[in-house]
C-alpha cells in the first residue's frame, strides 16, 4: 500500500464548537490523496465524541488522544511523527479549507520540488504567483519586508523530509511556527501559493493585551536567534545590519502598537525590558 499524498493534521484542545466543521472541509476536498490525523491533546468537553462520530463516516481519519495535555507545538510535533504523506498541511480545528484548497497546495509544491515550505500570500503585483524564493531572497523579504514568514500553520504546507532535516517543531509558546518556518526557509527554496484557501472562526481584537506582549517578545527573541544560527542564509555582514534595522522596526512597530491602543505602557515597558530593546534603536 502506497503513503498517501499528504497528511491533514487537526490539532484540537476543548474545540468542540467548531472541529465538527473542520473535518467535513477537509472530507470535502476535490483532491482525494491523503491521511487525516485529529489528535486531540486531552480535551475534557465533547470534541473527541464529534471526532469519533465523523471517523466512522470516512476511514481516511485517524484520531490519536494525549493521556496528558502536551501544548500546542509538542502536539503538533507528536502529530507529524505519527504522519505518513510527502506533505503535511495543518488545519487548525476553529478553521475550515474550501474545497480546492488541497489541490493548490500540492499542484504548487510538486511544481517546485526542491521547496521545502508553501506560504499562502496575496499577490504583491511584483510578479504572479505562484513562485519560489531561495533563502537569502526570503530572510530578506521577512526581516526588512514587512514579516514574510508570519503566516498561520493552516496558512502553509510543508515537505515531511524538510521538517525532519531541521529537527520540526520546538516547545516554543505562540510562535513555534514562526521558529519553524525561519529554519525551513534557511535551508530549502520557499513557496508562495495564492491566498484565501481557508477560512478562520477566530475574531480578531479577543486576545489580552498582556498576550500580545508575551507575544511580540517571543517573535523578536526566535527572529533573532534565527539570524544569530550558523545555518542563516544571509552573508555574515549581511546578518549584523540586518539585526540592526530588525531591532529599530522592532521597536518602532511597539510603540506604534502602544499608540494604537493594543497595550499599555506597563507591557510596552515590558517590551522593551525582556528584549533588550531601546527607544533610541528606532533611530539606529
């Protein structure tokens, strides 16, 4: 018997409003080659009962429950350890993929075969998508572009041997997939797949401003680790200017974020205490 194409994985934790919703969007793609893993990471409402219910319509599904509740990222990483595809595509179980989502995603990676990561992304009128970038193009385009890597995991897919090559995903809380795309995008070609394959139940403006700063901390400490790591694809002279600018839109876009209201000075304070970051970086 044959692997399967690709492996949609849902997480879920206590996801019982929406992960029935998830799993018909993925039963209902035109593309028919793949496994799906739910592993639940030891929900105490009804999400594994919704889970079994669907399973037992379609024996494409495989659940797998954590006795104990492991995290986010360790979940996600038991669940790729457990995935048979060439590729793995995350769904997170508050989003749902339209139809046809699959099938973009695989057509453009198998176009691309030395990729290691599929982004999803607008058309910047640049160029048209889809089309790869090598990795100094891509710490470019994230570090002095605006976030290039910032995407979602529902937003990606990526190619099982390059995960593995760069040891998945690490117990890194809110930005794990940040820290994986940097050391897939410092080994393998990225690329970029047309957007608005998938659909998000979250809304936005609910998270704690006191999260967002936890948040923006983790984001600055993985971006800089990343440049800091042997593998980063940019020259080494490239890589301290790089820091250097990184560090003054990083503390231009915090104040500017205090501005807009999404924390108060006591976080922004905080901010800038646990990155080491100062306000006179922003005219550096």
């Amino acid at each position: 018997m044959t692997n399967p194409m690709v492996t949609v994985i849902t997480t879920s934790y206590n996801s019982e409003a929406h992960i029935g919703t998830a799993i018909e969007s993925v039963l209902n793609q035109t593309f028919e080659d793949f496994e799906y893993l739910v592993v639940d990471d030891a929900s105490d409402d009804e999400t594994m009962q919704i889970a079994r219910n669907c399973a037992g319509k379609d024996r494409r599904i495989r659940l797998l429950r954590n006795e104990t509740n492991l995290g986010d990222y360790p979940n996600r990483h038991r669940a790729v350890a457990e995935a048979q595809g060439r590729y793995i595509k995350f769904l997170d179980s508050d989003n749902v993929l339209y139809p046809h989502a699959l099938d973009v995603h695989v057509r453009y990676m198998e176009a691309y075969p030395e990729a290691g990561l599929g982004l999803c992304k607008v058309n910047d009128e640049s160029r048209p998508l889809p089309y790869d970038l090598a990795p100094e193009t891509v710490y470019q385009k994230h570090y002095l572009g605006g976030g290039f890597l910032t995407n979602a995991p529902t937003s990606a897919i990526f190619r099982r041997s390059a995960y593995e090559a760069v040891g998945g995903f690490r117990s890194i809380r809110h930005r794990g997939d940040l820290d994986l795309w940097l050391r897939l995008s410092a080994r393998f070609p990225v690329v970029a797949i047309p957007a608005f394959l998938d659909r998000d139940f979250r809304r936005p403006g609910q998270e704690s401003e006191g999260n967002l700063a936890r948040k923006r901390n983790i984001t600055y400490r993985v971006s800089v680790e990343a440049l800091s790591d042997p593998a980063c694809p940019l020259p080494e002279a490239d890589c301290m200017r790089t820091l250097r600018k990184y560090r003054k839109n990083f503390v231009r876009g915090t104040l500017l974020a205090w501005r807009r209201g999404e924390f108060g000075l006591r976080n922004a304070t905080r901010i800038f205490s646990e990155t080491g970051t100062r306000l006179k970086d922003a005219l550096g």
